[in-house]
C-alpha cells in the first residue's frame, strides 16, 4: 500500500502564488485548485485577506510617504509611565464621579423623602 502523496504546506508564499495563479479570467480554476489541494472556499477566504491586506499597505502608503519611526526604548519607558500615570488618574476620577453619584442620589432621596412627609402632615 503506499502512502498518499503529500501537499505542500499552504505558506503565506504559497498563497500569494495561488492568488496569482488564479487572477487571469482564462485560469483553469478546478485544475489549480486541484494543484494546491484547496477549495473555492479557501481561495475565496485567501481572497479577501490579500485584497483587505493590499488595501491596508495601500493607505498606509498614502499617508505622505510618512512611514513609522523607530521609537527609543527611553520614548517608550516615558510613554508608558505617562500612560500609568493618566490611567491612574482616570480611576480616581471614576471613583470621585461614583461617590458624588451616590451622594447626589442620597441627597435626592432624602428631599423626596421629606416632601412626602410634609404632604402627608398637610393632610
């Protein structure tokens, strides 16, 4: 008995090569995907992530050929030691912002309270 033959493994390579092969509007689909041991579904899927992906590189381009710089490791220590400190400032305002909710709401319900009795006082 011998043994099934074996496909190479699909590589990000491979799949741009396959997309490829596939764009000419007289490409024998059925005998390439046979080839490359995949489905109309997985090239569909393949598809999609190569137009989505060209289209990122493409605006990313567009950006006035500004392309990111390199960051030091000391921009990046202070930038995260900014971004600690305003996330612990943001949790002691959220804190605040709680606890004068709570007041507002005791204060609230405390004049509500008051007025109900005064009505019934009235009566």
């Amino acid at each position: 008995m011998s043994k099934p033959e074996r496909r190479p493994r699909l590589t990000a390579a491979r799949k741009l090569e396959l997309y490829l092969a596939t764009r000419s509007a007289d490409a024998p689909l059925g005998e390439i995907l046979r080839q490359y041991g995949v489905h109309l579904d997985d090239l569909r899927a393949i598809e999609r992530v190569v137009e989505s992906s060209a289209l990122a590189g493409l605006k990313a381009q567009s950006r006035h050929g500004r392309q990111p710089t390199d960051v030091s490791p000391e921009r990046v220590q202070q930038l995260e030691q900014e971004l600690a400190e305003k996330t612990r400032a943001l949790a002691e305002l959220g804190v605040s912002f709680a606890l004068l909710e709570k007041k507002d709401r005791a204060e609230s319900r405390s004049r509500s309270q008051a007025k109900g009795s005064r009505r019934r006082n009235a009566k």
